[in-house]
C-alpha cells in the first residue's frame, strides 16, 4: 500500500501554525509574515513536498502557470524571449508550460488547445498568423494573450514587439550608404515578419532609385542556409556588391563562404544580418546586424500580462527601440 500524500495538516503541525495559514502560503507567500514564510519553507523543503494544484484550479482559482508557444527550438531568436519571459514569471511565483509547433499552424492550434485545457492563467505566442478554430478558442478562453516580436495594425489582445519593417530600411539605408548598389536580400521562411524586413529593404532600395531583389527558399534560417544561398545568388545575381540576411546565422554561412573564397569583406560584398545573435560575434569579422531587444520583449510582455491579471488597466501596444550594429561586414 501507497504512503499517504502529505496533507496540509501534516505541514501545519510540523510548522507549529495554522492550516489556512499553509494554505495561503501556498497561493501566495507574501500573504503571510516573513516569520511563517520561512518557517514554512523550511519544512517544505525538509519534506519535499510537492504541491497539488488540481483542486484550486478545479475551483477557479488560479493556476499560476503562463503557456507559451513558440515556433522552433531550433531558431535562437526565442532563446532570450523566453528568458526574459522568465525573468518575470519566477520572482512572480508563476510556472511556465513551453510548447513547439515546428511553424506549423495546423500544429499550434492542437498545441494552444492542449495548453488551454492546463488552465492556464495567460497565453504568449510568437506570431499573429493563426486558424480560425485557434482565434475561437481563445475568444472563448478568456485569458490574456499577447503576441511578441513584430507591431502589426491588427492583433488579438495585447502585442509587444518592434518595428521590422523600419529596422530592415534603416540597415538597407547604412548598406546603401557605404556605396553598395547591388544588394540582394536573403529570406528564410515566408512569414509576416520575414515580409515585413523584405518590405523595408525593398522601400530603402526603391526610394535609392536601386532594383531590389530577394531570394525566398522557405526554409529555417541557418548557417547553411546562408551558404545556399550565396552560391545560388552569385549564379543569379553576379554584379552583387551586398548581401542583407534575414537573421544573424545566414550571414554567418555567407561570411564563411567569402573567406572561403578569398572573396573580400565588406570591400567587394558588405553582409548584414539581423537580430544580434552572439553567432554573429563568432567569427573574426563581427557582423553588421540589427540588435533586436528580445530579452526586454519577453520581460515587458511577462509585466504585462501580470498587471491585466491583478484587474489593471494596460496599453494592448508596446514598440520597444532596437540598433543599428555597423560591425565589420558593410
């Protein structure tokens, strides 16, 4: 026969207080004096117990837990999202359920359902692109959900992000003002945010009176990626002076390959990336790089959701800065 679970009468008579006042520890420590806290946490510790939150959730209360779905493990980009996230959610006493859907959306609305049936208390996804059946379940959730990474005209509840579009331009413009006329943009996946970079390379082109071009392989941006497709560009495009990737790892592949080739950088073709990875400093030529603010996003978002949940009013938009990084490569 099984050992009984550890009841909250049996922390209440190892810790010398109340059961209410175990029970409000456990939903929220700074209810109680620093005197019982510790007195608690002590024996908590002692013990090792594990908590059941099926009953308070199954009451209503809450769960204490952020879901949150993100693209790709493998894209870096989320890496210090979700650590700003949790720079939040822990000193807060909140779990949070990650989950992946490969940028599938089929996928992220079993995903978003599957998080939604845990209770959760709010939802963080990464994109604005979702199904029908995924919009509905999240009106009828009735949970705060905020969208990060891009600033969009139209979103579902609350969005924190940057501006995509204005930093592309603002790159395309350093690139352009260097001497570079023949500049081709290297896309990964065809998503909003990609769009949006693709868009405001174009308008710096355009407005340069330059023809802009870009390659679209729809794959996930990666090291090999960027070397792919530099060959294929040469190929197709051989007066290219520039080359303008959608994330740091391409203009790492399409750095290695001009240093490969005796090709010189930034003299003969300047290489920008985009997001600041720490991939980007790797190499003996730093690379030029739009430094976006992702650990700050995941951080507001977290605030965010945080105050909507204690009944405050919040602004259901936030455009944070991001930099221009000239490095070595334009």
């Amino acid at each position: 026969m099984k050992d009984k679970r550890i009841s909250l009468q049996d922390i209440a008579d190892l810790t010398g207080v109340t059961k209410m006042t175990i029970s409000r520890y456990l939903k929220n420590p700074n209810q109680i004096s620093e005197k019982n806290r510790e007195k608690i946490a002590k024996v908590l510790k002692e013990i090792n117990y594990i908590p059941n939150l099926a009953p308070q959730i199954m009451l209503g209360s809450r769960s204490r837990c952020i879901g949150i779905a993100i693209p790709s493990f493998k894209n870096q980009i989320f890496l210090e999202v979700l650590a700003g996230i949790e720079s939040i959610a822990s000193t807060h006493h909140y779990q949070t359920i990650i989950t992946n859907y490969n940028y599938d959306k089929q996928i992220e609305e079993e995903k978003i359902i599957n998080l939604l049936s845990y209770n959760i208390d709010a939802l963080v996804l990464m994109e604005k692109q979702h199904t029908t059946t995924t919009l509905e379940y999240l009106k009828t959730a009735k949970i705060p959900v905020i969208e990060l990474m891009d600033i969009t005209n139209t979103f579902f509840d609350i969005q924190v992000g940057f501006d995509n579009q204005k930093a592309a331009y603002d790159m395309t413009m350093q690139m352009i003002a260097s001497g570079k006329k023949n500049i081709i943009y290297f896309n990964s996946i065809a998503s909003v945010r990609d769009s949006q970079r693709y868009h405001g390379y174009e308008q710096a082109m355009k407005q340069s009176k330059l023809v802009p071009h870009q390659i679209l392989p729809n794959s996930i941006s990666s090291i090999d990626l960027g070397k792919h497709l530099f060959h294929k560009a040469i190929q197709e495009y051989p007066n290219m002076d520039g080359v303008f990737c959608t994330n740091d790892d391409m203009a790492i592949g399409v750095l290695l390959e001009c240093q490969n080739y005796s090709i010189p950088v930034p003299e003969q073709i300047a290489i920008s990336g985009f997001h600041g990875l720490e991939v980007g400093r790797a190499n003996k030529q730093n690379i030029a790089t739009v430094i976006t603010p992702r650990f700050e996003i995941g951080k507001v978002a977290t605030e965010l959701l945080l105050k909507r949940l204690d009944g405050e009013i919040i602004p259901n938009s936030i455009c944070l800065p991001y930099q221009i990084e000239k490095g070595q490569t334009i």
